[in-house]
C-alpha cells in the first residue's frame, strides 16, 4: 500500500525562494558576465593606448617642470655648474621687482579684462547669428582673424597707427590737428589688448556657437511663446546648457592669455635696451628678457622663477574654475 505525499502549501513557499535565489544568481552572473568582459578588454588596452602618451607627457612636460623648479632655487647663467644654491631668493627678488610686479599687473589685465569683453562678445554673436541668414559664412568671417599670424597685425599696426599712417590722414580730413600718437609707449598696451579681442573673439564665438547649435530648437520656440527677450534666452537656455563649455573656454584664455608674447614683441617693437617697451611687458615678457635680453651675465634662476609663479597662477586659476563652474549636467 502505497502512501501520497501532497505537497503543502508552506512547502511549496518554502521551495519558490530557493528557486527564486537560484534563477537570481543564474540571472546575476549572466548579466554581469558582459561587463567583466568588457571591463577586461578596457584594461588589457588601457596601457598600450595611455601608456605611450603618459611617457611622452612626462618626458616632455612633467620632468623638465620639476628640472625647472631646481633652477628655480639657484642662481644659474646657463652655462657651468650650478652650484649656487640661494632657496627662494629668486622668487623673493621677483616679487620685490617694481618691472616684475608690472609685468604681473599687465597679465592680469589681459586675462580679466580682454577675457570679459572677448566672452561678452561672443556671446552677443551667439544670439545675434543663431537665427542669421548666412551664419555659417559669418562665422567663417568673424574666425578668420584667428587665422591670420601676429607678425602680420604687427604690421598693419605700423602702418596704420604710424603718424604719417591712415587713422591720422583721415582724423586730419575731419578737423583733428593734433591726433595722438598711437605707438607712443603707453598707447601700446592698449592697442594690443583690442587686437587681442580681434583675433580670440571668433575663436571661442565659433566654440560656443557650436554648443548653442546642440539645443534642440523647440527651447528657442518655447522662449519665443513665452515673450523671452534676448537677454532671457541667454540666461535661462543658452548659458545653463552651454555652461560645461563655458568653462572650458575659460580655461582656455586663462592659460592662453598668461602665454601671451609674441603680440607684444611686435607690437612694442625694440627699444634702446634690445625690448619692447616695458609698459607693454608680460611676465612672459619678462622671463625671456631676464634669461635672454641681452644682459651681461644671464639669470636663468630668476627667469625660471618667474615661469614658475605664472605656473603658479595658471594652476590657481584653473582649479578655482573648475570648481565655481562645477554644474550637474543637463540633458536635452
């Protein structure tokens, strides 16, 4: 005589978690089978693809950098040993240099002040050629400057500002006497910081524009159901969506703007000390004049620890950038 065996209920539930566990763990590593492959396949080609870049980078930036700050704390004129060992004097003479500390002023300038106008401005383009018949023809144009070398602004700059030069000609044809000496020493920096607006402005306009051509363009409708003006726009659709490069771009002009040099060499022109004027002088002006100007014994220690400070501020800058303009993406 046989017995039947009913399963009960609570069996029954009691079985259904196990199995349940079961087909968890079979789900768990089939779903997590892929990643692992393609986790490993990221870090077999992480070092033939990083790696070659990362020596590169350290032979050519990172080394000749730390090379640098050891130079920074010797008085070195280049040649010989450099057995001089004098700590912070280098930067301490720097900072108690009145040419130094205008030469500072001078960068500063240039990044803030021709920065502010450069973005204001292309983000005024931004809105004007968004909806502009021909934008892609103007914003060729308005990039073109970028394209053209200094050496060629440094000229027409002669030509033009010169006392016999085009701007006088017409102020004279207009009643203007006594027209003021544009390439007088402190005229200079003046009409470099405007070139430097020429030439950059089209640069990041074309960088911003290509963020502002990503916003789907019923945002655009939406902003002009709802009344938005110009200046609504720009604060409330282009800006938060185009932040992220916003931000780049002004990580840009920091370092481009501490590296300026060549537009105030040929600006200044040379002077009786072999140099521009020191009105116009950078502190990349001033590194190259210190190490190379012509001096009778070469101080590349005091050269060296001017590059170091504007180091120094290109990396202050950056990391506060980064971290005023550190936003949550937004997704469109």
């Amino acid at each position: 005589m046989t017995t039947e065996v009913t399963p009960t209920l609570t069996d029954a539930s009691a079985a259904a978690p196990r199995r349940g566990r079961g087909l968890g763990r079979r789900n768990k590593k089939s779903s997590s089978a892929p990643t692992s492959i393609i986790d490993r396949q990221r870090r077999k080609l992480l070092i033939p693809l990083v790696g070659p870049a990362f020596i590169f980078y350290t032979v050519l930036f990172i080394l000749p950098s730390f090379w640098a700050v050891w130079i920074s704390l010797h008085k070195w004129a280049g040649a010989g040993p450099m057995d001089d060992f004098v700590g912070l004097d280098n930067y301490i003479q720097n900072i108690n240099d009145p040419l130094f500390r205008q030469s500072f002023m001078n960068t500063l300038a240039l990044l803030f002040i021709v920065g502010i106008v450069i973005f204001v401005t292309a983000f005024a383009l931004s809105l004007v050629l968004r909806d502009m018949w021909g934008k892609s023809a103007v914003r060729s144009i308005i990039f073109f400057p970028h394209l053209v070398n200094a050496l060629v602004y440094g000229a027409l700059a002669g030509f033009i500002f010169n006392p016999n030069g085009l701007v006088n000609k017409i102020l004279n044809v207009v009643g203007v006497e006594s027209p003021p000496l544009w390439l007088a020493a402190d005229n200079i920096f003046p009409l470099i910081m405007a070139t430097l607006v020429l030439t950059m402005t089209g640069y990041y306009t074309t960088i911003i524009m290509a963020g502002v051509d990503r916003i789907p363009p019923s945002l655009f409708e939406d902003c002009a159901l709802a009344g938005a003006n110009a200046w609504q726009r720009l604060r409330y659709v282009i800006l938060p969506l185009t932040w992220d490069i916003f931000g780049t771009c002004a990580v840009l002009w920091t370092i481009t703007s501490v590296k300026i040099f060549e537009v105030v060499w040929l600006f200044g022109g040379i002077s009786a000390e072999g140099a521009p004027p020191i009105q116009t002088w950078t502190v990349a002006v001033f590194t190259y004049v210190t190490a190379f100007g012509g001096k009778s014994l070469p101080a590349y220690g005091q050269a060296t620890a001017a590059a170091i400070i504007s180091l120094l501020l290109v990396l202050i800058l950056v990391v506060l950038l980064r971290r005023l303009m550190r936003r949550e993406a937004l997704e469109f």
